[in-house]
C-alpha cells in the first residue's frame, strides 16, 4: 500500500538545538518528495522538491535529504519563528500526490 | 503579486444546506485541486481540474461538487449529502497537470456545520 509516513508527531526544541524531521514512504514510481511549512490557520507553504536519491536542498536554517525510502529535514540552529507543522507529500507516476500527517515543531525561546 | 485567493475564510452551514466556497487564482495555472484536512490525517483529495470545463473525483468526491467555467476559478461546492462538513479546505494549482513542480495553496477556508 502506498503511504507516506512522518515522525515524530510532534517536536519541542530549545532555541538553537538542531534537530531532524523524517519522512518515510512506500510509494513506488516516485516522481519527487516535496516538503511544505504550514502556519495554523494557513495553508501549507513550499519549501523544497526533491527528485532522487542523493539530492540535497538548503533554505536559511533547512536542509532536505532524500534516500529510496526517506527523506530528512534538518533544522539546524532553530529560531522561535520556525515553530510550524512540516508536511511531506510524494508525487507517483500516475500524478497521484500522497501526503503525510506532518510534524508539529515548537521552538522555545 | 500573483497567488491563490480562498474566501471566506471561515464559514458555518446549517444542517441541510448546500455552501460554495471560492477559489480564484491568478498564476496562470492549469491545474487546480482541492484538498480536506482533518486533524490527525493528511490531506484528502477531493476534486481536481487540469483544464478548463473538465474536471475528475478525488479520493473522497461524496458529498461535493465543482465547476470550472474559468481557467482562474475553482468553486467548491459542500451538498447536504456531505455528512461530516466541518474540516479546514484548501485550494491548491499548478502549472502543469501533473504537479511535479509541487502546488501553490491558498489560505484555507474552516467550515463549520452548526
């Protein structure tokens, strides 16, 4: 079954304490992984698309990674303003999106 | 500056009774979708439209009903025949029908059933 996995649920970091999101998948065909921001009561915001294996992209303080099997969003050094729920989504050939239930991130000060 | 536009962004239904939500962009996007979010799950398809007038079910199309008359507009509509409304919407599009160049997503409107 094709499914899309993200841990942990929820993450509290102290300011300045690096720390890394995962994303798992079984979807075969992959076409990309793609990772969102999403602030409460908005919808989700691009961050990066990763499309094999070995690719790596950086944003300020992120980094995505990407294996056959999962993908990493480090977060190194961490500010308050991070605080956010990270979603993953894996594209499959067939243009069929699958999303993960996202990783809840608070930044204490 | 070009993006997706999701009104209202919070809307109450009454038991019974139909409610659109809109959904306008402005990227000269081809394709456009909309999701569910539930606490706990991930987002849920619910219709897409890769071109004008012509638009395909989703995971979980009960209970709903589009249009897409214009390539900028994508309205929602939520039947009485939805059993369990209340849920955070979200519009998304991009650029070619495939998405591989990842969604733009609007803002989200919250129904509530009262």
């Amino acid at each position: 079954e094709d499914q899309v996995t993200q841990s942990p649920e929820a993450l509290r970091l102290q300011e300045g304490e690096s720390s890394s999101l995962n994303c798992s998948y079984t979807v075969s065909g992959l076409r990309g992984l793609f990772w969102y921001r999403q602030d409460p009561g908005k919808g989700p915001e691009f961050l990066f698309t990763l499309y094999s294996a070995g690719e790596e992209k950086e944003k300020e303080r992120l980094k995505a990674t990407l294996t056959k099997k999962e993908s990493f969003l480090h977060i190194t050094a961490p500010k308050p303003e991070d605080s956010a729920t990270y979603l993953c989504a894996v594209l499959r050939t067939g243009n069929q999106f699958y999303f993960g239930t996202g990783t809840s991130l608070t930044v204490i000060p | 500056d070009g993006g997706i536009t999701q009104s209202p962004k919070y809307l109450f239904r009454k038991e019974g009774q139909n409610v659109t939500l809109s959904c306008e962009q402005n990227l000269n996007h081809d394709a456009m979708y909309w999701y569910r979010q539930d606490p706990g799950q991930g987002l849920r398809l619910i219709y897409y439209s890769q071109i004008v007038n012509d638009f395909q079910k989703g995971d979980i199309a009960e209970g709903y009903s589009v249009s897409r008359e214009k390539k900028e507009s994508f309205p929602l509509t939520v039947t009485s025949a939805q059993k369990n409304p209340t849920a955070f919407y979200l519009c998304a599009s991009s650029m070619g029908s495939g998405g591989s160049d990842g969604y733009t997503f609007g803002s989200g409107t919250r129904l509530t059933v009262v």
